[in-house]
C-alpha cells in the first residue's frame, strides 16, 4: 500500500496561508472602493500617481500604467483575495481551527477527544471510502495495518486505560485523520489558492510600478 497525497502546496494548510491572513480581514470595503474607483468618472478623472515620484504636469511619466488601470488592478486584485477568503471559509475542515498539523491534532485528541470522539474518527478511517494519506499509520512493521476497530469499544469511563493500551496507535490515528481532512474538497482548494494568487499579483503590479518610478526619480533627480 501506497499512500496518496496531493502536493503539500495545494492541501488546506497551505491555502489557509494564502486565504486566511491578517490582510483579507481588511477587504470588508471594496464595494465602496469599487463604486468610488470604477463608476464614478469625476473621481476617475483625478487619479493620479506623479505626485508620489515628483514628476511635473509637464514632464513624461515615469509611470508604466496609468493610474486608472493601477486602481482598477487593486480593486480586481483585492476582490480576488476576497473570493479566496470566502471560498476558504466555506469549505475548510474545523480542525484547521485548532490545530497547525498533524502532530499538534493529536496531542490536542490526547487531553480533550472523548472515547466516543475517538470512535467517530476510527470508524471514519477505517471505512471503505476513506483514502490512505499517512505510511506511519497503515503499515506496521512492514506489513499493511488491517482495519480492525481497537477504541470503539471502550467506555468513556476507562478512557485513561484506553489510552494507556492504545496510546501510540491513537496517536497516529489522529495524524492519519488530519491529514485526510487536509485533502477534502480538492475542487474548493485549487479555486481558493487560484484566487489568493491572482489576487496578490493584481496588487503587486500597482505597488511594484509605483516603486520603479520612485526609485528612477530618486536615482535621476
């Protein structure tokens, strides 16, 4: 048995990075800045950017976009990462909420997951339709892990003999299905990342044209 995984860079803790930052909690206004800059032709008319690279009415513009097409790409841009933000938070697993990877999941099932919760995990795992993600849970001194329940049986007064039985098994268990609920809804993930990076490259464009010409009035002036 082989594990399947995707590529780290497209599974939800990687696109958490990307959809879930301390910018995203920011874009609550484009849909003013979006009437303000698009569909109003008198504000439209006033933009521009020479004064920031000290550039005269009558001198050339150092500037390679215009400033229309500078606050159109930051609005595009911004509403791109809203769309990643929005795609992350419908369909990311709640566990991604508590725990970073793997290991922190199952340090977190050992003092807070109930026998019952335990149970539910196992069941799930062992199921037919669920997808082998971690080596370190299904192969067992070289030989492939049979899908036999070992907690559901146990009473969630025992929990503690439980764990002192089964303990290293729990303990991969849980790695095994973090990782598989770091692969749900692959079509969700690929959308959110494909949007987060669009987004960020529409706001870079404006910032890195701004920065040239001010460096090129700085450097020539």
């Amino acid at each position: 048995m082989k594990p399947s995984t995707d590529w780290k860079g497209v599974r939800w803790e990687s696109v958490k990075g990307v959809a879930n930052n301390d910018f995203t909690r920011v874009v609550a206004l484009i849909p003013v800045a979006g009437y303000l800059i698009l569909f109003n032709d008198e504000i439209a008319g006033m933009v521009s950017f020479d004064t920031l690279a000290g550039v005269g009415e009558s001198d050339r513009s150092p500037f390679l976009l215009d400033g229309l097409i500078k606050l159109r790409l930051v609005f595009f841009g911004s509403l791109f990462v809203l769309f990643s933000f929005l795609t992350y938070r419908l369909f990311r697993p709640e566990v991604l909420e508590t725990s970073k990877n793997g290991l922190e999941f199952s340090e977190l099932v050992r003092q807070r997951y109930s026998v019952h919760e335990l149970a539910q995990i196992e069941e799930r795992v062992h199921s037919e339709t669920w997808v082998e993600r971690t080596e370190a849970f299904w192969m067992v001194l070289g030989k492939q892990r049979s899908k036999k329940p070992l907690v559901s049986g146990y009473r969630p007064d025992v929990r503690a003999q439980m764990f002192s039985q089964h303990g290293d098994y729990i303990g991969f268990l849980a790695r095994e299905w973090w990782d598989g609920m770091m692969h749900t809804y692959r079509p969700a993930r690929l959308c959110s990342l494909a949007f987060g990076v669009g987004g960020y490259a529409m706001l870079a464009i404006p910032t890195l044209d701004i920065a040239q010409a001010v460096l090129r009035h700085l450097v020539t002036g």
